[in-house]
C-alpha cells in the first residue's frame, strides 16, 4: 500500500553511504505523504547494505507503525516534530557526517562565506541552543525537533530557504522537497561546512557579502531565476 | 558544424568529476574556436552523468547562441569577457573546488610557497576585489570577468603565465591552450591551494625564493625549457 | 583444532586495511578463547594481502606458541597483559590509525565533544603516561599493556564502557566482545578522534553537556537501550 | 641488456600513482646497479598510464645515456649526486606528495612525534637549506643533491637509518636498498609528515622521548631486531 514511499525512502537512504556522509548505521531520511498522513523512515540500527524496501517502517505522525516489523530509527520523534511544524518539508535526513558535526560539536553557527554556501543557504546555518537536563532527561528525540524548531522561529527563517541546522553537541539535520532533496542538501551542507573550516583558518573574520549572497541565492531560487533549464 | 569543438567540450567537462573538482553540477567548462569566433560551454545545471555532446551550447562571442537547444552555463558571461580580453585564451574553465575556493572565500592571494607552485603559476595566484553593490545588482556574471581582468592588468600580469585567479568569495577560473590544459591547470590549482594552507599553519611567514620560483617556471617554460621531451 | 577461531581472527585482521585503518602492516587483532585459554592473532610483519588462515598464530596466557610456524605480533604481550587484567574483553586490536594516533603523539586525552563519541565511549578516551626508561628498556610490550591497565585502574573505568585508550607517543588500542567487535570500535575511534581534532580547532574550550552523554550512551547500551533491534 | 633492472624501475615508477603519491608526472624513480655503474630511471614528463619499459632511461654515473631515446628525469642530476655520495643507496624516489612537500615548503624538518616514525627514522626528517643565487642559477639539480648530502654530513646521519629528506622550497626525496624499497619509505614519510601537521596543531611542543624512539627504531632494524619474521 505505501511501496511506492517506501521505494523512495529505501533508495533515499542507501544515497548516504554512497555520498560518504555515513560510518556505520549513523543516519537515516525519511519522507512524508502529507495526503495520507504517514512517513516512512529507516529501521534502526540496520546496516545499509543489507537494508530492503521490507525493512522500512511506516508511521502516522503520532509516531504508531502503520507498516513494518522492525523498530523505526530511533530519531523518529525528531522527524515528527519538524514535520508537524514545517508543512513546507516532504523530506527529513540526520547524519552524522563529518564536518557538519564538527560545527555541531563545536556548537557553532555555520558561517555563510561563499556563494557555494549562498547557492543553497539564504544566510548562516543555524546550531540550535543546548537542550536542558529536564529535555535530556524525557522525550530527548522530541525535544531535540522542538529546539531546531525554537531556533527557525527565533530567527524568523524559512526552513527551505535554510534548509539544514547543526543540534549543539549532536550533528546535523538536512530537508527538502523530498527524500532525495534533503540528502542533496546533505550533501551541500557537508561541503560547506569543510570549506568553512578550512576558511576560518586562513581569515578568522572574514563573512560574505551580502549582496553577493542575495545575489547567488536568487538567480537560482528566486521568482526570477535564471540558473539551470527552466 | 561545431562537432569536433563540442566533443573536445564535453570531453574537458567530464574531465572534472574524474578529477574530484566537482559536486553535483558545479563547474563548466569552455573552448574558444578563434578563426570562427565561437566558444563551446557546458549546459547549465545538467549532470555530468547523463551530458551529451548534444548538450554542449555554442554561442558567438556576443553570447549569441548559435547552436544548442539548452541554455548555457550561467557563468558564460564571466567566460566571455576573459575571451575578449585575453587573446592568449583557448579555454576556461570554472569550478568550486574545495581548498581553491576556500582561499577564494579567505579573500586572499594563493601565496607562491614551492616550486610545485612555481613548476605551473609564476608568482602568486591573485585574489579579484570584491564587486561593488553595484556590479553585482547588474550583469553580475559580467562584472565577475571585469574584476579578474581588471586584477590581472592592475598587476600587470601575463594571463598565461598565471593561468589561474580566484574571485573573492566566490570561487576559482582557471584557463590554458584549450579546454583541457585549462582543467590540467585547475587541478594544479587545487594542490597548490590545498598544500599552501597546511603549509602556512606550520609557518605562516613562509613564501618561496624568487630565484628558486623564476629557475622551476623558466626549465618548464622558459625560451631554454629543458622539462619533458622537446 | 582452533581452525574457527583463526578463521575468526583471520576475517578481524582483513576488516583492517578495507577501513583504511592500516598502511602496510601496522595493524594486528587478536581474539581469546576464554574456555580454552588461547588467544590467536596475526603474524608479525605479514602483509593483509597475502595472509592466511595457516598464518594465524596460536598461543597460551603465557605466550607460549600452541599452533603456527610465524613469529607472532610483536605486540602480542601487550594484548596478552590486557586479557589477564581484563576479563571482559573478547578481542583486541591495535592499529597505527592516522587521527587516533595524532593524539596518542599529542600525549592527549581525546576529548569526548558531540553525541557520535557518547554512542560509543562513556566519557574521554583516555591517553596513558609515558613510561619510564626502565619500562622501555625491559618488557617493552609488557609494559605497554601495564600502563594501560594502570590508567584504566586510576580513573576507575570500565574497559567495555570506554573501548579504547591511545599510548603516549605511539598509538591506539580498541577492545570489544570479539575481534569484529573491537574492529568496530576502532573505526568509530579514528572517525571521532578526526571530529575532535577539528572542533577544537574552531572552538579550542568546548566539550559534551555531561547530560547528553550519559543520555547518548545510556539508550545504546544502557538497562533500558532502545537503540536498535532488541 | 638492462632489462630486468629497467623492469624493476617500471615497477617501481607504477607504485607511485598506487599510493596516491603523485599528481600527473610529478615524481620519479631511479635504482642503481653497482657493479655496472649505472642508473636506470623515469623519462621526464611521461604520464604514468602510457610508460613502458623502453621508456625507462639507462645512464652512466656521469649522466651519459647508455639505453633510451627519451630525456631521462630533469632531476636525474640529484639522484646521481647522491648515489655517488652515498655507496649505500640503491633506489631513489623524488615526488611532490602532499604533506611532506607542505613540510619542505614550511622549511622545517619533519620532527619525529610517535612510533610510527621512529620504526623507520632514526630521528627527525631534515630538511635542507635553501640554496644561494648562485647555486640556482647553475647545475641546480645537481646542487640540490650537494645540499641533501651537506645536511646529512652536517649532522652525522647515516642514510640508510634516515631514509628521507625535505628540501627546501621544493619537496622531498627518499631512499632505500632499491626502487621498491624507497618508495616503501616515501608511503611511511608521506604518512608521519600528514600525522605531524595535526599533532602540532593540538600540542605545538610536544616531542617523542628518545628513548622510545631508539627502543622503535633498534627493535626493528638493530643488531637485536625482534620485529618480523627472521
């Protein structure tokens, strides 16, 4: 009844080993059939190369299996959340790949520095504050989508128009259109978040310009784009 | 009619992501036919994995699409104005890659540190200014030309003999004989770049002899080259 | 008569060089008998390419040859002196494992800083003291294990909680039920011991909520995980 | 009449873009037959993908061809400085491989840090000093070779026990009993030089203790050596 999403999910997630951006089982995409109401995720704790479309697990956005026998990732709630609050996501991935968590552990903004970042970020990619003890201690995977979303809130952003954020101490958390989108985006924010690193070695100060970033943002994203074959 | 032009084209292009100076679509490349006054570029925002030598857009070098179905690469402009303006050129080519870009976005010259770097670039590799609000607001992609133009005659530079620039906060250009001495260089590029920033973290007041620079530039390309089989 | 426990120490050794964990030989896993009182582990200098099941040596606690022709690991008594100090451990392996072995050289702890490292280890990696010349003069490798179990011993700490430990100046050993299992570990040490030495470049005073690292490792391997299958 | 030594360069050339050591032609091989008096070596400029046997270089020690119709290696004067300098030498290798050429670009010596490099340095890495004017301007290469043994005898160095140099401004080269040996060398520079960049950056001081260092070194390659199977 759902093979069609869970086709999708599959192939969205096995993208991750094969762009690098997992050690292991650490990550997992899911995506939403916001007609139906449900989203399929990755089972936790399979490895990639023995995961088949039988394996993902469908769930109503109460978080109940509507389909499928193993435990859902157990970041789950995390995916609910945002997919309560952002009507605009169709797609969720969490990795922990490696220079995203880098700026997560460093509990750190990602400065916006250059227009591979402004291509596809409208300005810094936000790190959440750190959760309480109280957050830690009940309903951790909820509260760690209620802090991204405090954070879009606070700042007033779009979430596809910075469609990634850094949890403080955790890692990172990409959307988009869909499940393929959001790995995408995955993977832009991976590069990025290097470059960065890398930068602020050379120039510890150094910021894009912001006409420069509206610039590269719009002419690809913008009512008026003029980027790609539209 | 431009069909050996556009495989040379394509040929270059595919080029990148063998070299690992690409992601997703995030570089093109172009070759000036200078008797018929045409230059050949990669489509805009096409894969690399499924271009076809049909694909390839030609244009006059008022960027006047003479052939193609696909609207060229939206840096065309940039390549464009260096054609205009260096007769030396045969092709360009441009990227993000990942440590050229970094020193882009550092807004810093690539300093001459060795003779890996002296073998290929005679002095340092310059950083453009940054554009004026004004130069970004109207024809961007053509400003991003005038500035490199405008560095390399500030300097007095031979384009050929620094065949490579970096535009601040953006990313690297580099060109040569054609399209693929212009991705050989873009990969000498990216070593250079990369190594002068480890490079600087160990010393960071370093800089290479300029006797030690002129000899490695001059074996390989000087009037009495003895590099390689002559 | 020990043919599946060789075999098992065989397949542990060849997970070594497919996560680039080793260059040439500098690796070995070993893996105990505890009902038989055996351990086996890898020849010393033997390339990964080559070897064999016929390889693989067989020794007692004492570290008396049982089975096999070759000479076995030079390290062999630093693993021997791990199993009779620590009954839980399976299976051991120590590697030369480039950003593990950086801190070993750093003479550093490696910092636990994000939610990847508490997954794992309950708290910093510890690195151990030097040892005296007296200690490098005689029973080097012995020595090496005993430095090790001096460290575990003075901060109280669970080899199974805390699977790894780097050597002051030399490099790392990671432990677990079994060899694979150890392996495991050794690769989540070298991915996180690269993270740490990034995020402390762009924020040198940051380390985990101790919070999330209790919650982190406490839902994988706690009384009540639910990470996973279970 | 060369052939099998000719072959054994080949070899050992190939090794080279094997172990990631080389971007496009940069890097050279030579080995030395003693009793015949000559070298055999890498043409200059030849890309690895196409070399064949008969392009391999066959020279006097006084750099007179003997067999081969290409130009042999610009650096073939360093290598012959050497082997005339050194009885002990039997292969050479020069390439520009990432982290020890940073090193030469630093103008540094490669300290020695862990066991890692003291099972195969004795020590630290030298680096040379630059070269005069005058020594630029004629016989350069063979005055890089005059500066590599000056080094070694300024500071009592046996070759074989430290098997690798960084020169200058340029990058290093390294050497053993043959081609393949050397170049087995200038993996394990390659590897120590990376490991000591990151070591630095987290303990700018830090040092291995000296006996470590010799109880590494001499188990391995002493009147005494334990480690292998001998």
């Amino acid at each position: 009844m759902y093979q069609a999403l869970k086709e999708r999910v599959l192939a969205a997630n096995l993208k991750l080993p094969d762009y690098g951006l997992v050690t292991f089982t650490w990550g997992n995409v899911s995506e939403i059939d916001r007609e139906r109401s449900v989203i399929a995720i990755k089972p936790s704790g399979v490895e990639y190369d023995v995961m088949t479309v039988n394996d993902i697990v469908v769930l109503d956005l109460n978080g109940n299996i509507i389909e499928g026998t193993l435990n859902p990732s157990s970041d789950t709630p995390t995916h609910l959340e945002l997919y309560r609050a952002f009507p605009q996501l169709g797609g969720i991935v969490h990795t922990h790949s490696h220079f995203a968590t880098v700026w997560a552990q460093a509990e750190s903004d990602i400065p916006a520095l250059g227009t591979t970042h402004a291509d596809y970020f409208y300005g810094d990619i936000p790190c959440t504050r750190l959760l309480s003890k109280q957050e830690i201690a009940e309903q951790y995977e909820k509260n760690t989508g209620a802090v991204i979303i405090e954070e879009f809130q606070r700042r007033d952003l779009d979430p596809l128009a910075v469609p990634s954020v850094v949890v403080a101490g955790h890692g990172p958390f990409s959307w988009g259109k869909n499940g393929i989108d959001a790995v995408h985006n995955a993977v832009v924010l991976e590069e990025v978040a290097s470059m960065a690193i890398a930068t602020r070695t050379i120039n510890s100060g150094v910021h894009i310009q912001r006409e420069l970033s509206d610039k590269h943002y719009l002419r690809k994203h913008g009512a008026n784009a003029y980027y790609g074959q539209r």
